[in-house]
C-alpha cells in the first residue's frame, strides 16, 4: 500500500446562498504527480481551488492532508499547510513592485522595518531559477508584460517552499513561448516531488504534462482518466457530458467567475 | 516617490560614459555630462512608465513662486516664506491623514469635523472646565482617534464605501461639535498656552533652524550608505557613491537655504518642526514597514490583499484612525493659529483644501500611489496661491478658480499616469 495522498478530498460540498456549486467531491493529489482538473465552463474548478486554499471554505467533507483530517478557513491555513495557489487572475497587487509582491503578508523584517535588501537577494535568486528574463524588480507589476505577470505569481507562491501547488488556468493569457516555459517549469516541480493541481482548457497541455485527470461537471465528479491510457475523446466526452455518470440536473452558472 | 531610490539606482547603474571629442577637461566634463545624460535617462524612463513622482508639483510650486516673485518682490521675503511654513501646517497634518486613506483607495469626508471637534472638545475642557492643558490636549487628539476608528470599524464590516460612511461622519461630527461649545458660540484660548504656543512660539536661537537641516541630510546620507553598503556586500545593484552624494548635496542645499531664511525672519517654527518630525515618521512607517506594505497593497487590490491573508479589517480600521487622529491634531494646531474655537471651526474649505492638498503633490486617487511628502508638496502650492493672492491683491474669486484649475491639473496627471503604466504593461 502506498503512502496517504498528499491532499485529499472526500465528499466536499460547496453551496452560495441556495445554488450547490460543489457536491460531494472526491480528490486526491500524490507527491510527484500532475492531476489536471478538467470540465465545462461553470463545472465548478475555481471554486474547487478556492475551496482548497481556502478563499472561500467548503461546508460540508474531509479534507485530508498526508491521512490525517485537516480544518482550512482561510488563506493563511492553506499557506501553512503547505499549499500554494497561482489563482486564474494572478491576485497580485499592480502598484507594488515584485519584490513586494512576492513577500505581500510575509516581508522579512529586521530590527522591525522591512528588509528590503534580503528581500531583493532573494526575489533575485528565485526568478534567476525560474525563468530567462528576469523582470525589472523594481518596476510596479502593473508595468510587465502578461508572461512577466505569470511568473512573478508562480515565484510568489513557490516562495515558501510549498508541498502542492494549485495552478487555475496558467497558460490561458501567455503566447507560445511562455507557454512552455511554464509548463517546464510545472514538470520541474513535479520532478522535485511537488504535487501539483492543474486547470486548463487546453487538451494539449493536459495530455503533454498531466498523469491523472479528474472531471468535474455541474458541480460533481464525472470520471478520473490515467491521462496515458485514456483517449483524447474519451476524456471530451466526460467533460461535455456526452459519458454522464450523474443524473441530469439544472445548469447552473458558477459564482465568482 | 515610492519606487525613486531603487529605479534612480538603475539608472544610474545603467548610464553609459560618453565623453564628447572635442573635450579639453575630459575628466570633470565627462562626469558632468555623465550626470546629465543619467538625469535624463532616469527621467525619460519614469516618463513612459508613468511614473512621475513629485516632479509636476516641484515644477507647479516653482512656476507659482517665480510668478507671484515677479509681481510683488516681498513674496519670496523671509517673512512671507517664514508665515507660509506655519500656514500650511494645520492644513497638511489633515492631508497627511489623507494621504493614508487616499492610499487604499478610499476617501475620508469627516476630517472637517473630526478637527473641528477636537478643538471644542480641547476648549471646552481646558478654558470652561479647567481640565490641565496636557491632558485636555491628549483628550482632544483622542477624540479624534475613536471618531476615525469607529468609521474605519464600520467601512471594513459593512462594506460600504468609506466616503459615504464619512459623510454620515461629517454631519454626526459637526453636530457633536456644536453639541459641545453649547450656546458660548466661540471659546477664546489662552494666549500663552501650550495651544496657542503650537503656531506662535519659534526656536530663536540660529543654530535650531540649521540643526535641523543637518540632522535631517545627514540622516538621508547615512540611510543611503548603509544601504549601499549592504547591497555591495551582498553584490546586488546599487546607487554609485556619486549619486547618493549629489542627492544628499541638494536635499542639503534646499535645507539650509530654508533655515538659512527661517532665521532672517523669527528663527525656525515650533509648527513646522512638528510638521517635517509627523511627515517623516509617518513616510517611513508607510515605506519601510510591514503595517504600510498592507496600506499600499490594500489600494492596489484589495482582493489580492485578501488571498495574501492580509488583515484586511485590521489596515482599514487603523488607516482611519491615523486619518482621524490627524485631523484632530491638525485641528488643534489651526484652533492655535487663531487662537479661539469658534462654531465654524472645521467647515468651509478646510475639507476640500485638504483633498486637495494630497491629490495635488502627487498622491492617487485610484489608490495605492503616493506619500506623506506630497502633503507638504501640495500645501505648499496651495498657500502659496493664497498667501500671493494676498500679496497682490487679487480677489478671492481668482483664487478659487486658480487653485480649482491646478487641482484639475493635478487629477489630469494622476489619471494619465495610471494610463500610462498600464499601457507600458501591455506593451
């Protein structure tokens, strides 16, 4: 038997006001692994990913963490667990420079004032790590290109060394060639152990870096997929609801997006 | 302002040498030309990025002083400049408190009232009731401190935005403060008080004025060698020796040619000793720790300061406390200029000028740009107006509209500059 998942979820439900926008959900996210969460608009990812890091917390399920039950109220018990979240609109503050950006809510601090030069060192490092060209770090964010934008939010929550990373949709607004160092960068982690939660619309992505898929639609689980042995079409067909293994209820638009 | 030192300090990173040929000096020539050309690239870079600083309102302050110089000589006399540093205090301590909540993106209408309040509640207790004047005055600055705490409380839990909370608040205020003077109408302070003391008592002594500029260049240079140095050590950019020098040179300049004509007149003002001391703690407390990061992430996106798990209730509460403890002592200090409290203490223009103030040197109304320095920068171009308004007797009317088409002015460029950046981004 192997080890626990690194991230659990067993049976959570989500609802805004009267409207059920996740039920009785099921996932599970090992070390080392890419599991792409796929479905139609309104399916319910973003929610699912705010549910996790704890934007907007679920009211009904267990999350789990490496076996044992965990409580995730707000962002800050995410972060401690150790999850990261690259969110779909990036979340990041346009008149802060990157370096305030990427240690918003955890600046290192010395003799009580900001310690703006450690704080640069390692901003510098990280980005040096993680891409070709490092942006100006001390140009206010709102003044980079989209890619730019991309990866200063990828280094921000890398920044505290995290144990799974939720991406919502990292490649939607880059062009070709920050597409892949993107998903290079997400096959990296993955080699280093990181567990890794990916949204994406884009079938080519999902079957190039994946190795599990998890299908939401209307709110509910529709089928996972070992993304190696199962067909392109077999996967549509589970997002399109062509392949239904829930009873056919109401659609419903998603909150928040 | 927010992002100067560090961008200055690419600029000069980057600055290529290029002596010209027909050099006779090629050493002091190059340098100068390198300075120059530094100058330059360093501007045409904030210029299409947007970033503009306090350079329009340096530029506006100049075009007023040299103006209203050319019309009546006695403007730029020691006296005129020396009443202008104590006219603009009472005034830019409530636009300081401004500045904090135009940062996060909201507005505070009750600043009027609240400093208002705080006088009658300091002339009430101290002249009526005979409450000693150190803690009537403390009473005072904390009544101003709850009235903003409680709005700020009220706009993090409802939601609402804070404009229209503070407008409930100008109206409660202003009420409360008529509430407390009663039927007296107009409460005369003491006029050797510690209150009235606030304007009127000036460091006599030279060496008060000049000390002041030395502390303060030899506190900027000192912070900037430090940091250079620990850049160096760390081998990240930094600032060239020369440059942190030149910029010391002239801050140094500006400050002793200031004290130098303080002390032609009555010396240096107890008002604007308290007025750069408030300005200056309140800059580095926005800038250089973790309370003001959360200020100036809170205006650029709040929801992004939500999912960074910032204390969101917490900075908007305390930013309206610091807006309404500002008023409160910007109140006092304008009670002391007249020395009595009257029933329109906190109306009128004084809500608008304070607005204006911060939006005019340089702060955004969008929220998340702008600092305490532009307080000062925009007071000092509003009583300037004023006073050369004054001077050569031109009719209020014309200052009205003067200082209405300047603050135009100055949300033209604040609204062009945002589009700008985001322009850059996209490019």
């Amino acid at each position: 038997m192997a080890s626990p998942p690194l991230l659990a979820l067993r049976g959570v439900c989500k609802r805004f006001g009267v409207v059920e926008v996740l039920t009785d959900i099921e996932l599970e996210i090992r070390a080392g692994q890419v599991v792409a969460l796929l479905g139609d608009n309104g399916a319910g990812k973003s929610t699912l990913v705010k549910v996790i890091s704890g934007v907007t917390p679920a009211e009904k399920g267990i999350i789990e963490w490496e076996g044992r039950p965990v409580q995730i109220r707000r962002p800050h018990d995410a972060r401690n667990l150790g999850i990261a979240t690259v969110y779909q609109d990036l979340a990041l503050c346009g008149n802060l420079d990157v370096v305030g950006n990427l240690f918003l809510g955890r600046e290192i601090r010395r003799f009580g004032f900001l310690d703006e030069v450690e704080m640069e060192r390692r901003t510098s490092q990280l980005l040096e790590r993680l891409t070709r060209g490092v942006p100006d770090l001390r140009a206010p964010v709102v003044s980079l290109s989209s890619g730019q934008r991309q990866t200063v939010a990828i280094a921000r929550s890398l920044l505290g060394d995290p144990r799974v990373l939720l991406l919502d949709e990292p490649t939607a607004a880059l062009g070709f060639e920050q597409t892949s160092e993107v998903l290079d960068l997400v096959d990296q982690l993955r080699d280093h152990g990181m567990g890794v939660l990916l949204i994406s619309h884009n079938m080519g992505d999902v079957k190039a870096l994946a190795d599990r898929a998890a299908v939401l639609r209307l709110g509910r689980n529709n089928g996972f997929f070992d993304v190696n042995t199962a067909s392109q079409e077999q996967i549509i067909a589970s997002i399109t609801g062509a392949t239904e293994n829930v009873p056919r209820r109401m659609a419903h638009r998603e909150a928040g997006w | 302002m927010v992002k100067g030192t560090h961008s200055e300090a690419d600029g000069t990173r980057a600055a290529p040498s290029a002596p010209t040929a027909d050099d006779r000096r090629p050493g002091r020539r190059a340098a100068l030309a390198q300075v120059i050309e530094t100058g330059v690239a360093v501007l045409r870079r904030k210029l299409s990025a947007g970033e503009l600083g306090s350079l329009p309102v340096v530029l506006v302050l100049a075009a007023v002083w040299i103006t209203f110089q050319s019309l009546n000589d006695s403007f730029l006399s020691p006296r005129n400049l020396s009443n202008l540093s104590v006219d603009i205090v009472g005034t830019g301590l409530i636009a300081v408190g401004i500045v904090f909540v135009l940062l996060i993106g909201e507005l505070d209408l009750s600043v009027g009232s609240v400093s208002g309040l705080a006088a009658a509640v300091f002339a009430v207790l101290n002249v009526n009731n005979g409450v000693p004047e150190w803690l009537a005055l403390i009473l005072a600055v904390l009544t101003g401190t709850v009235a903003g705490t409680v709005q700020g409380y009220s706009v993090a839990k409802t939601r609402v935005p804070a404009f229209v909370v503070t407008l409930a608040g100008l109206l409660t205020f202003n009420g409360l403060m008529l509430y407390i003077l009663g039927t007296s109408g107009t409460v005369n302070l003491d006029e050797d008080g510690l209150v009235a003391q606030l304007t009127s008592y000036y460091f006599t002594n030279d060496a008060a004025a000049y000390a002041l500029a030395a502390v303060g260049t030899g506190l900027v240079f000192l912070v900037s060698q430090q940091d250079r140095r620990r850049r160096m050590a760390v081998g990240m950019p930094h600032r060239t020796f020369r440059g942190i020098v030149v910029r010391t040179a002239v801050l140094a300049a500006v400050a002793f040619t200031a004290a130098y004509l303080l002390n032609r007149f009555q010396g240096l003002p107890l008002a604007l000793l308290v007025f750069l001391v408030m300005v200056a703690g309140l800059d580095i407390v926005l800038r250089r720790t973790h309370y003001g990061r959360q200020v100036y992430a809170l205006g650029g996106s709040i929801e992004a300061a939500r999912r960074a798990s910032l204390n969101v209730t917490g900075v908007q509460t305390a930013v309206l406390a610091v807006s309404g403890t500002m008023a409160a002592i910007g109140g006092l200090f304008l009670a002391s200029r007249i020395t009595s409290v009257s029933q329109g203490a906190g109306s009128g223009l004084l809500l608008l000028n304070a607005i204006a103030a911060a939006v005019i040197g340089g702060t955004s109304l969008f929220g998340g740009r702008g600092t305490t320095w532009s307080a000062v920068l925009g007071m000092l171009v509003i009583q300037s107006i004023a006073s050369g308004m004054v001077i050569t007797d031109t009719p209020t009317a014309v200052q009205f509209m003067i200082t209405g088409g300047v603050l135009f002015a100055a949300v033209v460029i604040d609204a062009l500059a945002r589009r700008t950046q985001e322009a850059h981004g996209r490019a």
